[in-house]
C-alpha cells in the first residue's frame, strides 16, 4: 500500500504515466526527499555518462539525448541504485534518503521494469537472511525444492507483467536473469554452508542434476555485467569451480608454494578459460586480487608471485592502478612504519594529520559511515567498552561516505565528545592508504608508528 500511494504521488509529479515514446530522446528526473548531496551521478558500468544539479525543491532532471538501452546506476552519495533506461523514456523517481531502497518507487515508462527490479533486490535482501538462518541447513533436495518455489514466485509475477506487453524483450531477458541467477547462486553456495551449518565432515553428496542450470550459462553477457545478481553468482560460481576442480586434480601440488596462492591461481586460470565479457574479466580478477591481498596476509615473495601471474592473465585491466594501490597501502600499514599522513578535519572545520593526532600517545583509530546507523550505533557501543578496556590508548574516529554537515548532526545527537571525532572528504584515497576493509578495522599506533595496521575493533 505504501509503494502505492509513493508511485500514485510520483504520478502526479510527472503530470501523466503514458508509456507512449514520441522521440529517442530519453528523460530521468525526480524528487529527493532529504538530499545528502547536491547532485545526482547516471552511471553506465563504471562510467559516468552525466551528472545533474538537485535544485531548491529537491528535483533533479536529466536530459539525454542519445543513449544504450540497458542497465545504468545513479548514484546519490553515498548510495547508489540501479535505473532501466531504453531510448524514447520519461521515467521518474521519487525517494527519501532515510529509507533510501525501500522508499524508492518508479513511475512513467519503464516504470514496471525498474519497480519489479526494485522489488526482487529487496526481496533477495530479506532472503539472503533467510538462506543463512534456516534454508542452508535443509537437505540437498528439499534445498533445492525450496529455492524452485522462490524463484517460480518470481517467473510467475515477471510472466503477469508481460502477458500484459508493458515490458520490451530487452527488459524480459534482463529481469530474468536477475532472478535466475540469484537462485542459482545459492546453488553454488549451498554445499560449504550446509557443511558449515550441520559441521558434517566433508561437503554432502549432491543430486545429479543440481547444478543442471550450469550447461546455459553465458559467460560473455555484456548487458549482464553490472547486473548484481549475476557478477554476484559468477564469484560464487568460481569459488565454487575452484575448490571442487582443485580438490580433485591438484592433490599435493600447492606443496612449494602456500595453499593460499595455489588456490588464488587456480581461480585466476578458470576465470581466464572461461570468461570472454571483458568488463567482466576484469571485474572479477579484481575480485581474486582483493581477496588474495586483504583476506589473508600471505609471504611477500609469494605475494610478489600472484601478481606477477595475475598482470599475466589479465593484461590491461582496468583496475590496475586501484590493485597496485591496495598493495602499496598494504606495505606502508606494516608494524613500525609511521601512520600515513592523511588529512581529516575537525569538528569546527579545521584541517589536521593523522601523525598529527597520533603524536606523542597510544592511539587506537576506527571508522565509521553515517549511511549505516545500526553498524555506527554498535561501533559506538563497542567504543565505550574499549575505553575501559584500554584506558591507556586515545580512541579516535574517522568518519567517511557522510555529508560533513550530516557528520556532526549526528555526533551532536549521539553527545559523542567532538574532540575524538574526524571527517574524511576523500573516501577514495583514505580507503587506499587505509586499506578500509572490512569497515570494523582498527588502526592501533604508538607515537604516531603503526603497532597494528590490520586489527578489528570487536577483537581488542
């Protein structure tokens, strides 16, 4: 009832919501009830493609003249969502950014495309909870049968919208993938988590016919590449190939070098073989090179051995620079290296260090974002129990992704002490040189010298 009311509200906004097209040209614009930005980024992939100003009665408004039909992003820092645009479109968005997905709602043409598209990533939100509490503990056919059921849910509401012609073969074939590959990925997903879930000893006997859905996938599917569901199954899906394939064939053969990188070049090898796409190529070795670089601090000769492997098999990858940056942040986060001299500012606007802040005292450092009160609010909780805990340490956060306005609302609100707060306008290079994964990280130091680049703020 409520997303009706929001898509009967948006109606009125737009005057009409004919889906009749009278030219190519494509028109996006909208409302932002609580703006935390001045503007609104369109996004193709990784590429901006325009930008437009939010004015005095919160409305932005894109104009495009010419543009692919397919999958975009727009993105209201520090949040982003998806938007189905096809040439000739007059499409609207109506939003509050206090409930950003879930206050979201379409309307114009396309509108049942981006509304049903809304729905399924909101309904994966809640299914993914699901999955973990209580469908990964299923056995492997009664698993299966339940995954069919919330997937035919699904087809049965995509057909509805279609046997009415309100949506394009294009949009069909997306849609379509946003839901089988969804399920498709809990698939692959399945048999570590029951593992996990029941502590069986080896991974459970599978069906035959499990992963039948495996003989139709398209590795090379350009207008699926920035599709979440599906780069989210292709990850899965190669860690999955990955383990099996070396399970069974390597045997020993990790035994001069560590299990880590071995398995880490494998992945790389089946990802080479296997994906033509190469946005998408790149997207997931970046994925392989993260994970091998932050999850799991490996020998630095091995290290230096995966990325000589990893320039090999994906030459020219876009993510080049950011990978090379991840290492060197790394390397400069090393016990007795002075913290990196990054700028952040004060509560009353002033600019300061951070080998300013961490002078002459033991300084624990944590992040946090004001796009996620429930994980701020449990940072905070932690926070005063580490004052206790290390009554000898300074703790000192540094916010991020936060209007800097929004920043000290919040720690006004909160009567956090201002004093022991930061703001960081640059995400990008304080993520960098910070290396902020995963965001409960801790940086502990000792006259401003890293004791600890890599802690966590829940294990001190």
């Amino acid at each position: 009832m409520i997303r009706f009311l929001l898509s009967a509200s948006v109606a009125l906004l737009m005057g009409c919501s004919s889906t009749k097209k009278d030219s190519e040209t494509v028109l996006f614009a909208g409302e932002i009830v609580n703006p935390t930005s001045d503007q609104v980024i369109l996004l193709k992939g990784g590429v901006k493609v325009d930008s437009a100003k939010i004015d005095n009665n919160n409305r932005f408004e894109f104009k495009l003249s010419s543009i692919e039909n397919g999958l975009y992003h727009f993105n209201l820092a520090p949040e982003h969502q998806y938007v189905y645009l096809e040439k000739g479109d007059s499409l609207m968005v109506r939003l509050n950014t206090i409930y950003f997905d879930e206050s979201l709602v379409f309307s114009g043409t396309n509108e049942e495309t981006n509304n049903f598209l809304l729905e399924l990533f909101l309904a994966t939100e809640e299914e993914d909870s699901a999955m973990y509490s209580e469908y990964y503990e299923l056995e492997p056919l009664d698993f299966a049968d339940k995954i069919q059921s919330l997937r035919q849910d699904k087809v049965a509401t995509l057909n509805e919208l279609n046997s009415e012609n309100l949506i394009s073969e294009e949009a069909i074939k997306l849609l379509t993938g946003s839901i089988d590959y969804t399920y498709n990925r809990y698939k692959e997903i399945y048999p570590f988590q029951h593992k996990r879930k029941t502590a069986e000893e080896n991974l459970h006997d599978l069906p035959k016919d499990f992963y039948s859905y495996r003989s139709q996938i398209d590795y090379g599917d350009h207008t699926l590449t920035y599709l979440r569901p599906y780069y989210d199954f292709m990850k899965a899906h190669f860690g999955n190939l990955s383990y099996m394939s070396c399970k069974n064939e390597c045997k020993n053969a990790h035994e001069d070098e560590s299990k880590q990188l071995h398995y880490k070049k494998h992945k790389l090898h089946l990802i080479d073989s296997l994906v033509i796409e190469k946005e998408l190529r790149d997207n997931l070795f970046r994925n392989v090179a993260f994970d091998y670089l932050l999850k799991k601090k490996d020998a630095p000769e091995n290290t230096e051995i995966f990325l000589t492997e990893f320039k090999k098999v994906s030459k020219n990858n876009m993510h080049i620079e950011e990978i090379e940056n991840l290492y060197q942040g790394i390397a400069n986060l090393q016990p007795a290296k002075v913290i990196p001299d990054l700028k952040v500012m004060t509560f009353n606007n002033e600019n300061k260090t951070l080998t300013e802040i961490a002078a002459n005292k033991k300084v624990l450092f944590y992040f946090w974002s004001g796009t996620n009160k429930k994980q701020y609010l449990e940072i905070f909780k932690r926070v005063s129990i580490l004052k206790e805990k290390k009554p000898d340490h300074e703790l000192i956060g540094i916010n991020i992704k936060t209007d800097y306005d929004q920043w000290k609302t919040i720690i006004s609100t909160l009567g956090v002490d201002p004093s022991s707060q930061y703001h960081s306008n640059d995400f990008k290079e304080l993520t960098e040189k910070l290396v902020l994964y995963p965001m409960n990280k801790a940086i502990i130091t000792e006259n401003a010298v890293i004791v600890d680049g890599f802690s966590n703020i829940y294990k001190n």
